[in-house]
C-alpha cells in the first residue's frame, strides 16, 4: 500500500512520510496503542488527499466484514478502494 502511495509523491514529500510514520507512534489518552497508529496512520493517508476511515463493516457479495482500514480514492476516472488489515 505505502509503494503505491508514496509513488506519487515528490522525493521530500516521500521522506516525510517516513519520518512520520516512524516517529508518530505513540500513546495517547486511554487509547490502546494499536489503536492510536491506526488513527494516526488514517489521518496520515487523509494528507494525501484520499478518504480513510477506520473499524468499519464492509458488505460483501454474502456477507459482511469488519475491516480495521477502508482507504478511497479516484485513480484515472475509477473509484478505487484498499482494505487495510
């Protein structure tokens, strides 16, 4: 996921990335940890422009899914999406 972000990117915006991802993981309020670097990790993708949201349910063709990370987005005229385990 992040090669693919980060591809579009300028060579300094793709450091800062780096850098944040590395020195932004860390606990804050009652908040498990886990749970705060995926916060983190959703407003950072939401930088970039695209439209991030966490713990949500997913309805598939027979059934539905509980995905930590749902990540949209418009590419060369399609409606793309990640899933983010």
């Amino acid at each position: 996921m992040w090669r693919s972000l980060v591809a579009h990117l300028t060579e300094g915006q793709a450091a800062a990335v780096v850098v944040r991802c590395h020195i932004g993981i860390c606990q804050t309020g009652s908040m498990p940890q886990w749970k705060d670097y995926q916060e983190q990790s959703a407003t950072l993708v939401r930088q970039f422009g695209f439209n991030a949201e966490t713990d949500v349910v997913v309805k598939g063709s027979q059934a539905s899914h509980d995905v930590d990370g749902l990540v949209t987005y418009s590419h060369a005229g399609l409606d793309l999406m990640w899933i983010v385990e």
